[in-house]
C-alpha cells in the first residue's frame, strides 16, 4: 500500500508541475523518498524511468496545445521548460516521429502517453496497477455515448519488435494509433488504455456500422514499420463492446479488457 501511495504522489507532482522547472530530487523530496528508491518503482510499474515519464507527459500535452489552440512553436518550447525550439523539436520528434510544425496536419490523437491512474485493489501489485490510466478528462464525452460501440484495440506482436528494440516498439505503437487514428472520424474519441492497447469510442449505435470500421482498421495488418533498415509486420487484435448506461471507471476498463481477450480467441 505504502508504495502505491508513493507512486500515485510523485505521478501527481508531475502533473502540477509539468510546465515547470521539476527536478528528481524535487519529486522524491515531495514524496518523502530516495531518488534510488522511486527510479525502482517507476522502472517496475511504468517500466520508464523518471526523466523518460516527465518527458512523454510532457510531449503528450504539447501535442494537444498543438490541436486545440494557435501557440506557436516557441512559446511552447518554453512552456514546457526547453531552453531551445532546437531541442523542444527533437524530444517531440522521439515521442510523436513528427516535427511539432508537421503534427497538426498529421494527427487528431494527442494521448499517447495519458497519465498513470494508480487505484489500490485489494490484490494489486504496481505493474498491474500501472497499466490503468487516467479517463477523468474524457469521462463528460464518454458519458454521452452511453450505449455506443466501443473498438478496443491490441497489438499482436509487440513483445517481439520490442525484443528488437524499445525504439522500434515505439515506432509500432504509433503505426497502430495512426491507423485508428485515420480511420476514425472527428466525433470519436481515440484513447490509450493500456501499454499496447486503445479503446476507440465511435458513438455509433449500429453494430455494422462499428464492424465496418473495425475492419477498415483490420485490413491494414501486416503493412510494416522500418526501422534500421528492417521492416517489422504490425497487425491488430480487435473487439467490440458498448459504453455502459452505468458508466464507473473500473467496470468499464474491465469491459476494454476483456472485449480484446475475446477478440484473440
């Protein structure tokens, strides 16, 4: 228990103070810990370390100023507490493989990398804790697609590209957020739920309609990724559920999970 409280601590430093000036030290002083101790729970359940977590929250949120207002690329370098639109540019390019000038007419998803939800249950350890993560923002849109076809997405073969390298993993997650991403339309909602999972909420309330478009997603498996001169195969799982008429957090991330389980029988 002690060590969820730890995490959900500094998880949420970070998030006050994304657009500040935030140290390690800084946040293991808030929480009261060693820094050598909050490395190791960082890299046992979010499997990144600090630094690596401050950086992907912060391209993550850059991504979505980006979207939804007229900030220039400067200012937003400085936002988020880079000395340098040089620099700011090649640490967005590591998250999104775009340039920040290029992502607006590349993308409508900006939740790549959503914060980390960690809810103690009774059983739990971190790394199950940390595959949950945080739909507050979103709960007001879900909500009114009550009864809607959900698409929930699972990548088939990232643990072998991931052997490969963690660069290369990356570049297959993309490939499969960009897919969904450009089969969908401006009124659904795209969004991370897992390491290697996303749930589409497509407001469509016919099963055909929703399997039209799962398929649309599906016909792309197999297209590759390169990387360091090789090509890596990149296919999906796919199932189908609804957005409950009851809509709680846990039961309706349960529901994600397991439409993708059945989706791989």
């Amino acid at each position: 228990m002690k060590n969820f409280i730890i995490i959900t601590e500094s998880i949420n430093f970070i998030e006050e103070n994304l657009c500040n000036d935030i140290t390690r030290e800084a946040i293991a002083e808030h929480c009261h810990v060693s820094l050598s101790m909050l490395e190791k729970l960082f890299r046992y359940a979010l499997h990144i370390s600090i630094k690596d977590y401050i950086l992907r929250r912060r391209m993550t949120q850059a991504a979505k100023d980006l979207t939804e207002s007229s900030i220039s690329i400067t200012d937003l370098a400085m936002k988020y507490q880079f000395n340098s639109v040089e620099v700011f540019s090649r640490a967005f390019r590591r998250v999104w493989n775009v340039n920040p000038s290029q992502f607006k007419s590349t993308w409508r998803f900006t939740g790549i990398y959503p914060k980390k939800n960690f809810i103690y249950n009774e059983g739990d350890d971190l790394a199950m804790a940390g595959r949950k993560v945080d739909m507050s923002e979103s709960y007001e849109f879900i909500r009114q697609c009550q009864g809607s076809y959900v698409l929930c997405f699972d990548m088939q073969n990232l643990v072998a590209i991931n052997a490969v390298s963690t660069k290369a993993g990356d570049l297959a997650l993309l490939e499969m957020a960009g897919r969904i991403d450009r089969a969908s339309s401006e009124d659904m909602l795209l969004m991370r739920i897992g390491g290697d999972e996303f749930a589409l909420i497509t407001g469509l309330y016919d099963i055909k309609e929703a399997e039209k478009l799962r398929d649309k997603v599906l016909s792309q498996n197999g297209n590759t990724i390169s990387f360091e001169g090789r090509d890596y195969p990149v296919s999906l799982w796919c199932g189908i559920t609804q957005v409950p008429e009851r809509l709680r957090y846990n039961e309706f991330f349960t529901d994600l999970h397991k439409a993708i389980t059945e989706s791989k029988a």
